[in-house]
C-alpha cells in the first residue's frame, strides 16, 4: 500500500499525504484487500458537505457547449445529454428560478445562458420546441433586465435594494454579453423585439466593450459589424437531415442556423414547408441565394459566402 501511492514519512502536502497511485496498473489481491478496508474506513467518517443545488445558468452553459461541441463533431450522445439538461432547465411557469425548482427568481445570467444553450440546441437538433422556449426566455431577458440599452444583473422589482449591470467577464462570462448574443441571432431570424436592441446597447455601453473584462461584448460588436449569415431549413424533420448534415459540421460564429417552425419570425415568412420535399435557404444581410434543394446545392451556396 505504501508503494503503491507513494506514501512518503515526510509527506506530500502541507505535512501529510494525498493518496497517489503510482501506477496505472490494476491492483493486485493484497491492494485490493487494503483498498477494501481503507474504503470501509472512510464510510464509518462523517462526509463532508457537498452543494446539490443545479443553477439554471451554469446548466445553460452545459447545454450550449454539449450541443454545439455535438454538432461539429457529429457526436449525437452530446446532444442527447444536451437535450436531457434542457429538458430539467424548462420546466418553469411564472419566472425562470436562479437553481432548478428554487425558490429564489433567475438573474440576467440565467436568462442569457440558458436562451443561448437553447438555441444551440435547436441548431443542433432542428427540433422547433427549443427554439420556442429561447424565444420565451429571451423575451423574459429583455423585458426584465434591459432599460435603455443598459443590462442589470437582477429585476427592477428584486428584494436586492441596488441593481447592479452585469457587463464583466469573470470566470464565467458576462450576463450582457450573452444577452445581446442571443439578440444577435434572434435579431438575424427578424425577431420584433431583438430588431435594433445589440446596436443600441452596444452604442450605450461604449467604452465597456472591449478591454480584459468586455471580451464577450466586444465579440458581440465584431460580429455584428461582419455580413450577417441565416441558413433557413424548410420541411419535414427527418428530411431535413440530409440538408443539415451540411451545414452542421461547420463553425461560422457570424452564422445563424434555424429550421421553419410556426413562429413568429420574419425568416420564416413565405418558407413553409412543402410537400414537394425540403428546402435550404441562405441569406447574408438579408440577400438571399435561390432555394437549395439538395446537399450539393446547399454546399455550393455555403461556399459561394
């Protein structure tokens, strides 16, 4: 057992020993018989505290980087598991909560993450039900956190007696920063109350955009100041696939990738699906290419940008 994890009379940290295996080996009888009564010692020892809680915005960020990370790299388990997160995550009714089935109202972190996350699943899966619920949490985000293109952390109507902007990255992310990312994409969809919204936050915000702490600000504005992409697809879901496994495996941040569902945005309009099999649209700054109607012409379309 001393061998085996290094166990030194000296020690290897702060005068006592961390366990280390040194070898990758699997153990052999006699470890294994100590392992058994060291583990059994452990469990007769009170355990230590451990935080159970699931904040709706870090699980944002788990579903966001599972489904996009599952996209490019056609790993269909992560986005199944980015599916099973998103599916806890919206199971709210009045306001979207700061931990899962908390009593406590989500901040402007929750909101912006989670949308975020849930567009990226739609991106990944085409499935019409996330992009429903990213618009219902981003309508949630701007009517509770923005006022004249500043961005607060909580609510007017919060117990916390001073609201504080949420513009600095930290170790997570900005709340404003992925707030107008979110309005970005929807805004490039033609979402009514994204339309105009990035600009003029981004023109309030000033000097806040850019520097060590407005990384995500600043990408925000760099992407907003190139051609903005929308690759619309139009019909059936199981027929749309051959179309998205195009688009899927390519990272274009500037991009928006979005399947024709029933709702209100102005990259829908007049896309219907028809019967006459599925469509591709794509479209920079508005200019859009003629319908592609198979993977060689959507491919060629991509390529032409």
């Amino acid at each position: 057992m001393i061998e085996a994890y290094t166990v030194r009379e000296f020690g290897n940290h702060e005068g006592g020993t961390v366990l280390r295996r040194a070898s990758s080996e699997a153990p052999g009888p006699g470890l294994r018989a100590a392992l058994q009564t060291m583990e059994k010692a452990r469990r007769a020892r009170v355990q230590p505290g451990r935080d159970h809680k699931a904040v709706v915005a870090w699980n944002g960020l788990a579903v966001s980087g599972l489904a996009v990370a599952g996209r490019l790299l056609s790993e269909a388990g992560w986005v199944r598991l980015a599916r099973d997160c998103a599916e806890v995550l919206v199971s709210w009714e009045d306001r979207l909560p700061r931990t899962v089935g908390g009593r406590h109202e989500g901040v402007l972190q929750d909101h912006a993450w989670l949308a975020e996350g849930l567009l990226d699943l739609h991106a990944a899966t085409l499935e019409s039900r996330w992009l429903d619920q990213a618009l219902r949490v981003a309508a949630a985000m701007t009517e509770g956190f923005e006022h004249e293109g500043r961005w607060y952390r909580t609510r007017p109507d919060s117990d916390i007696a001073l609201r504080q902007l949420d513009l600095d990255d930290g170790a997570m992310p900005s709340g404003a920063g992925r707030a107008l990312e979110v309005l970005r994409r929807l805004e490039a969809l033609g979402w009514g109350p994204a339309k105009g919204l990035v600009e003029r936050s981004l023109h309030t915000l000033g000097e806040r955009v850019g520097g060590l702490r407005g990384a995500c600000l600043a990408s925000v504005a760099a992407r907003s100041a190139v051609p903005q992409v929308e690759i619309v697809l139009s019909g059936e879901l199981e027929a749309l696939h051959p179309l998205a496994a195009v688009a899927w495996p390519d990272w274009r941040p500037q991009a928006v990738l979005a399947a024709v569902g029933e709702q209100d945005l102005a990259a829908f309009a007049g896309r219907a699906p028809r019967p006459d099999g599925p469509r591709a649209y794509v479209c920079q700054d508005s200019a859009c290419s003629l319908p592609a109607r198979s993977p060689e012409s959507l491919r060629e379309a991509l390529e032409a940008l």
